[in-house]
C-alpha cells in the first residue's frame, strides 16, 4: 500500500514539474529577418513585476501582443537601465536580435 502511494505521489510531483516547467520554457523569440532574440525569464523577473508582461489570466498569457508593443516595453525600460549606468541593458538592434 505504501509503495502504490508513493508512486502516485512521485507521478502526480512529475506532472507538477513538468507544468511548471512549461510555464516558464518561452525564453526565446524569432522575428523574420531581423534574428533571434533571447529573452532571460528568470533575470527579467528578479526586477520587474510579472503583471508588467502577462495578463492576470491564468495560466499567465504574455500581454504583448504587437512587435511595436514589445519594442516600447523593452527599450523604454533598458534605455531607463542605461541611464542608471547598467551597461548590460542592450538598446541597439544587434545587441538583442543575434544572427
């Protein structure tokens, strides 16, 4: 009996890790053209709040729906960044769309 608990518990911690992981997986966006760009999830959300791009929904949608809006939300915020003197905040087309 103990071992049949067990193994349910260690299934139903698989599917919980895989959703989760799933959840946080789109770090990597392509645009036609202009090259890949990669986002880092896990550094972005140390600094900003997950409302500034995901809707309330759940599970949580990216709230950013447009290549302009992207463009506003990334560069106004990295170009603040630059000013503050964080050199790592890419502001140029090359430095985020790598090809």
């Amino acid at each position: 009996m103990e071992k049949k608990v067990l193994l349910i518990a260690l299934i139903l911690a698989q599917f919980t890790f895989i959703g989760i992981s799933g959840a946080l997986a789109a770090d990597q966006y392509s645009y036609t053209g202009k090259g890949t760009v990669t986002f880092n999830h896990a550094e972005h959300g140390k600094k900003m709040e997950c409302s500034a791009c995901h809707t309330e929904e759940e599970p949580a949608q990216i709230a950013i729906s447009t290549k302009k809006e992207g463009h506003d939300l990334c560069l106004s915020c990295h170009k603040d960044e630059k000013k503050k003197g964080n050199k790592a905040a890419p502001t140029s087309c090359s430095q985020c769309h790598k090809k």
